[in-house]
C-alpha cells in the first residue's frame, strides 16, 4: 500500500509503521485490516468506512473523520486526542486504553460502543446517541454528553467529576451510587445523614 486515495477499497490488509499524516481523501474503506503504528494525524477521511479493522498503537491525533461508519472496529493504544468523528456511526466498536481526550463525537450514533480504561477527558458526546454504550475505567471529566442519548450507557468505574449533562438526558443510565450522590449535586440535591 503506497498511499490513500478516494474511493479506495483496502481489504485483508496488514499496514505496519506507515505514515499518512495530513492526507486528505474521501470514500475510504478499510475492511478486516489490521493497521499497527500507522500515523493518520491531521488526516482528512470524510465518510471513511472502517468494518472489523483493528488500530493498534495508531495516531489519529487531529484527525478530520466526520461522517465515518465504524463497525465492529477496535482501536488499542491508540492516540486519538482532538480525532472529529463528528456525525459518524459506529457500531459493536471498542476502544481500549486509548488517549481520546478533547475528541469530537457530536451528533454520533454510538449504539453498544466500548470505551474501556479510555481518557475521554473533555470530549464532546453532545446530541450522540450512547445507548447501551459502555464507558469502564474511563476518565471522563469534564465531557460535554449534553442532549445526549444515555438509555442504558453504563458509566460504572468512570470518573465523570465536571460531566456536562442534562438532569434528563441521565434517564436509563446505569451509575454506581458515588456517581450518583455527584449527579445529584447537579440537580442542587444535598445529601445528608
């Protein structure tokens, strides 16, 4: 694989240490790869398609991938600090131990996603669709899920201290009772013995 093109169809590949930093291409579709120390930072991939490929130790710092489907992926160790997956879909994918800090995931539909032992501190969740997403040893402090869809989103085991939302966009989430007691802070509740 020499370089990104538009309208590629990249299958069964394995991609190792490659560089593709600030690359600017649309229709891009990686399908059952397997992509390690592979850099995309400041990549431009509007409407990437990304089915059972796995990201290891990848750098997708400031990448541009609005519009993205996301299926069945995983992404481990990887740095995705700023990453814009802003309107993209994305389905059965997990993050594992990943930097996804100030990461934009706007207006996404992020149904049965994994995020474990992730640093989404300040990453911006407004008006996704979280349903039965799974957020497990996460930071996530200071993130913005204002709007968002949370019917079901397990946020056990996260740090969700400065957690921007909506008394009712909480509706159906699962929290531990230390979150609890905070949201109910939130609302202006205090709670004494």
């Amino acid at each position: 694989m020499d370089d990104l093109h538009s309208d590629s169809d990249l299958r069964s590949l394995v991609v190792a240490g490659r560089d593709f930093s600030g690359r600017i291409a649309s229709a891009v579709a990686f399908k059952d790869c397997r992509l390690s120390k592979t850099v995309f930072a400041g990549s431009q991939l509007r409407g990437l398609d990304l089915v059972g490929t796995t990201l290891e130790g990848c750098d997708l710092a400031n990448a541009i991938w609005e519009s993205a489907r996301l299926e069945n992926a995983l992404f481990v160790d990887c740095r995705l600090t700023g990453l814009d997956l802003s309107q993209a879909n994305i389905q059965g994918t997990e993050f594992r131990s990943c930097e996804i800090s100030m990461a934009n995931f706007r207006n996404t539909v992020s149904k049965k996603t994994k995020f474990v032992d992730c640093k989404l501190r300040g990453a911006d969740f407004q008006r996704a669709d979280l349903r039965q997403a799974v957020f497990q040893g996460c930071d996530l402090r200071e993130a913005q899920m204002s709007f968002a869809k949370l019917d079901g989103a397990d946020l056990r085991g996260s740090e969700i201290a400065g957690l921007q939302v909506g008394i009712a966009d909480l509706r159906g989430a699962v929290v531990e009772p230390s979150q609890a007691a905070y949201l109910a802070g939130l609302m202006g509740l205090r709670i004494a013995q």
